[in-house]
C-alpha cells in the first residue's frame, strides 16, 4: 500500500498548524512539498525530525523488500515488489532454464541443442538462461553456458515446486506472491521455481501462465526451441517496464542496398512499430530506406495525439538530416494512420525549402507487401 502526498500531510506538522510547521528542516519549504516529495520516493521520512511514529513505522514496513533476490552465477531472480506490472514494472525476468541429465540417453545432444538456442526479438537476443547438471560434463561442453550443479541448485534459498498439477501450482504461486507483496510476509520472501515435466500438449498454456503469474524461474527437462521461443517472447512482453516503452535509434535505415530512386517509408522510434515494418522491407526484394523520426518510443498514432509526431518536427528532421540532398525520389510513404497530416507535412516540408509529395501508405505492416506490389507497376 502507497500513501498519496496528501495522506502523508495529514500526519505532518503543517496539517496540524503545530509548532515547527513549514520549518524546512527537511530542506523542503513546506510540510505539503515535503510530503509530495515522500510520496513520490525522493525523500526519506527520517529527513522531518517532527514526523510521527505512526507515520515513520508505516514507512519502514512499506520499504521492506517483499521478495528477494537470488543472484546465480550473474542471473538475478526475484526482487519483485508489485502484483501487477502496471502499478510500476517486474524487475526481474522469469529465468528459464534446462535440466540435463548424464545419466539420460542423449543428454550431449541436448546440450548441444541448448548451447546453440539462440532468439533475436526486438533487438534483444536471448538464450537459456541456466543449465542445471546432473551428473559431470566436460567443462568444454559447457562453454558459454551458465551452468549450475543439481546439488547446488536445490540448495539454493528459493522455494522449488514440481508441476504435477496445475491448479495447485497456480495456487501456491499466486498465494506465495500475494503474502509477499501485500503482507510482506517473510515466510514467502523466497523467489519460487517450477520444474516442469515433459512435453505435454498443454505445457506452453501451463508455463505461459506461470510466467504471468508468478514464477520467477522455470526450469524443462527437456530442450524443445519451439516452446522456448514461444515462452521468450511472452516474458519479454511481460517484463519490459511500462515506463519505459522499447524504443530504437531515429535514424534513417536502409533496406536492400537502396540508392537515390529508392522507396522512402517514414514511422516512428517505437520498436514493436519499427520491427514490424522493418521485417517487412527487409523481406521485400526491393531497395527502400526507413526515416525513423524520435517519439520517445511511442506508436504513431499514440506519437501524433501527445504531438511528438508534428509536422514540423518532420520538416525539421529531414532538414537536419539533410535527407532531400540524399536522394533523387521526391515521394515519401507515410504510415496510413497519419493520411490527415499529407497536406500539413507536404506544407512544411515546403517551408523549409524542400520539396516531397507525402504519399499515404498501409495502416498496418503486413500489407505493405501488397502496397509496395501495386506502387511499384
Ligand atoms: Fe514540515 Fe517536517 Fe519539513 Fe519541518 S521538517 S517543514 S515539519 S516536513
């Protein structure tokens, strides 16, 4: 639970126009600046030498870790401090990691198939987090991996439990997280772990679930990519920070070796949007280049509604980037969700003393294919 600035002044001198209000002891002016300030964690409450026990034993229960963390070889695990993302972000991804056992016929292989396991997925690549040995392995078979022994492992100060039935696992998962976070309960401060066995039909839809809620390492006895892939993807979109959205470098990218008659595409610096189209023009058999304006990482219809998508600020990069000097095509594709800015874009471009016909392109990446295809007859 978080008290809102104006809850914590109701405890300060200031509410209560006692003696030593606003004294600025705390280095704020008043008690309400100070309190904001608490409220929002850039100040510590022992900064007001006036404030109430009641008051500083709230916020020392309030700053006790819920979870923690569990650091192996590198790999963090745990640390989490809210029940849903949204309230402020995950911290730590959920590892995933893969048991092999000497004594199982094909382990070298499966070991081979773990330390080639490699996915590149928003510009973030990533590999099997952890590999747990039964048994002894050559250490040059294990190069490159991050590599536990079993015995190790389950010595480890995390709470393991076998998935041998999901109502049960789901329910120790979300009742450990819940005494953790709400409670903060110290019985449940350990990071939790699910072994899962087999290949079962609906292994992705149990780990998936897990990943959601609220495991925070999972480990497989058997290598299956497809699973693994699948599972990456979804932690990935689970533990990027809200805050923060994915954003690449504003820049103007390059497709296919393009020259100066090539297609020019436009979008914004968010990474899902740029993947998208990216892979698109990557995948066509034609040159084109990709001007990638700054958004602050937001989509282009989100970038244009907050105004980090102007027409001005096109004018303005494209100046900047000395773009019409570049290139002898005059005809650049915007996304189809930005048509009602062509003439406003057009206009300004104008003004800057460049000259580009703003041409309206597809609403969504995946028939650009077929734009392109009809464009270019
Ligand atoms: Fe108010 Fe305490 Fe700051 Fe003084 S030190 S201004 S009483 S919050």
């Amino acid at each position: 639970m978080e008290l809102s600035g104006l809850q914590i002044f109701k405890y300060l001198p200031g509410a209560k126009k006692a003696e030593n209000s606003n004294c600025k002891k705390c280095g704020c002016p008043t008690c309400m600046a100070f309190a904001l300030k608490l409220a929002k964690k850039q100040v510590e409450i022992s900064s007001c030498p006036y404030a109430p026990e009641d008051l500083k034993e709230f916020f020392a229960m309030n700053s006790k870790q819920p979870q923690n963390t569990v650091e192996i070889n590198g790999l963090k695990i745990g640390g989490e401090n809210v029940l849903y993302r949204h309230e402020k972000t995950f911290v730590n991804k959920t590892a995933i990691a893969i048991l092999i056992d000497t004594l199982e016929k094909g382990w070298q292989e499966k070991l081979e198939r773990v330390r080639n396991f490699e996915i590149t997925r928003v510009s973030e690549t990533m590999k099997i987090d952890l590999v747990i040995l039964k048994g002894t392995v050559p250490t040059e078979l294990t190069e490159g991996l991050n590599v536990i022994a079993y015995e190790e492992f389950i010595s480890l100060p995390i709470e393991i439990i076998e998935d041998t039935d999901f109502k049960s696992t789901r329910e120790t998962l979300i009742d450990t997280r819940t005494r953790a976070i709400n409670e903060k309960d110290e019985n449940f401060a350990k990071p939790v772990c699910v072994i899962m066995h087999g290949q079962g039909d609906d292994l992705c839809a149990r780990a998936s679930f897990y990943i959601c809620k609220y495991t925070n390492m999972l480990v497989f006895d058997e290598m299956n990519e497809a699973l693994i892939s699948t599972l990456m993807t979804l932690r990935q979109n689970i533990f990027t920070d809200p805050q923060k959205p994915l954003q690449v470098e504003a820049k103007i990218y390059e497709f296919n070796n393009p020259d100066e008659n090539s297609l020019i595409f436009m979008t914004t610096n968010f990474a899902l949007t740029f993947f998208a189209v990216a892979n698109e023009l990557e995948s066509l058999n034609v040159p084109s280049y990709l001007i990638v304006t700054p958004a602050d990482g937001m989509s282009v219809l989100t970038a244009w509604s907050a105004e980090k998508f102007t027409a001005q600020m096109v004018a303005k990069i494209l100046k900047k980037w000395d773009f019409a000097n570049k290139v002898k095509n005059r005809k650049i594709i915007i996304p189809g969700l930005l048509a009602h800015m062509k003439d406003e874009l057009e206009e300004e471009i104008r003004n800057t003393g460049d000259n580009f016909e703003i041409v309206v392109g597809t609403v969504e990446a995946y028939a650009i294919s077929d734009f392109v295809k009809d464009y270019v007859k």
